[in-house]
C-alpha cells in the first residue's frame, strides 16, 4: 500500500475511534445503522466531494457491468493494495465498491442506485459495521440491524449471487477492549445470517491476532486498517472460499 493511502487510512482511524472521543456527542451523528442516506459529515481524511466522486467512480464501473466478484464495504475494502488484489482475485472480474468512512446506511444508499443494478455478480464480498461503531457510537444490537438491512439489500437486487458475508475483523489492540468485545457480540449476531445457500458467513479474525488475542501494529498499522502484510493474511484465508463461491 503507497504511503499516501496508508496515511489516509491511519488519519481516519484516529478520527473515527480516537479523536471521537473528544467531540460533543451533540456534533456526532447517533444513528446510522437503518438510515439510508449519503455520506453528510466532513472528514479530514475523507471530504464528502472526494466521497461523492469515489460514489460516481463506481456507477461507471456499475455501467460497465463486467464484474463477477463485488467487493462491498468501508475502507477496509477500500484500501486493498494492488499487487495483493491482482494475484488474489484478478482471474474473477472483480470490481471494489468499497468507499472509507460507509456505515451500514451509506451502504445502503449507494446500493439503490438504479445504476448499481446493472451489475449481475457472482458472488459478492461484504464487509462493514466496524464505522457504526466508531464513528456513530451504535451498540452491537443496532449495527446488526444495518447489517442485516445490507444482506436483505443485496439478496434483492442479485438474487443470484452468493454473499461471502465477513464478520467484522476485530479491532482494537487488546482482546479485552471495549471496542473488541462490541465486535465479538455483534459477530454473535452476525453469524445468524449464514442460510447455508445464499448467505456464507465466515470469520477469519483469529488470522490476525496473537495467540494472546493482542492486535500487532505489523498486521494493523492502528489496530484497525490492515497493512500489507493483513491484507496478504485475508486474500489467503478468503481466496478458498471464495473460489468455492465462483464455481
């Protein structure tokens, strides 16, 4: 990952679940989870102009429609690095809609633009959640609703592609944080999602932590945003059941 991206990435952690902390509960948007709606807040490391034109990037990838593999979510998905996603999945068509910063009604606000369905996958890649909790203060329970509401979403407008649904990886440096274990209740949650057909659910989060359940900063620069060394640890643990998918 260049180092522009890294710094952008490593800018919005500290703003979504440092910095966070210390801005008046009155300036913080509450509910996010269920509220379809586009991104309305600035961010030092992502403006809503930039949010805008990554939105507009993505619907001419959607008129374009040649992609079999949808990777949708936040900046996690966001920021895959090139090399790692060319050997990974370039033989798949894949095509990466994931925008720094999306909560779960974001998500749902890009995914009903009538150009997005002009997109006909095979299967789709989600992950997001983790902003619900950064950056809107949502409890466990509530960001499961978005999640949901993004699977029910998906399952509509493709009905025919199967969803590799991720657990939210976990975050924070140790394993007994707060903002782990809201990551451990909602994956709880997550889980009951898997149809077994339609819907695969699979945590890979034990691929990134110590045998202690401590987060290093080799795998997570800021025990959040994956570096290159975490994103090389997903495409393995994802790549066999994403072939599975594509077949």
């Amino acid at each position: 990952m260049n180092l522009r991206i890294l710094s952008i990435l490593m800018a919005g952690a500290l703003a979504g679940h440092v910095a966070h902390a210390q801005t008046p509960a009155t300036a913080r948007v509450q509910t996010c989870a269920l509220n379809i709606a586009p991104r309305a807040q600035e961010y030092p490391w992502m403006s809503i102009m930039r949010w805008k034109r990554m939105h507009e990037d993505q619907l001419a990838l959607a008129d374009k429609g040649n992609v079999d593999l949808m990777f949708l979510g936040d900046s996690i998905t966001e920021g895959w690095p090139r090399d790692i996603w060319d050997a990974s999945f370039g033989a798949y068509k894949a095509g990466n809609f994931g925008i720094g910063g999306d909560n779960t009604g974001n998500v749902l606000w890009r995914l009903q633009d009538k150009r997005m369905a002009r997109l006909s996958p095979k299967a789709i890649v989600l992950l997001i959640g983790v902003n619900n909790f950064g950056l809107c203060d949502e409890n466990p329970e509530q960001v499961f609703a978005g999640i949901k509401a993004v699977v029910a979403a998906l399952r509509k407008q493709y009905p025919d592609a199967r969803i590799l649904l991720n657990a939210v990886l976990p975050t924070g440096e140790l394993a007994k944080s707060e903002r782990r274990q809201n990551v451990v209740a909602l994956n709880k949650m997550v889980a009951t999602l898997d149809d077994g057909r339609h819907v695969v659910y699979r945590d890979y989060g034990a691929a990134f932590v110590r045998p202690d359940g401590s987060i290093g900063t080799d795998i997570m620069g800021d025990h959040l945003h994956l570096t290159q060394k975490g994103y090389a640890i997903w495409a393995g643990a994802m790549l066999p059941d994403v072939k599975k998918l594509m077949k």
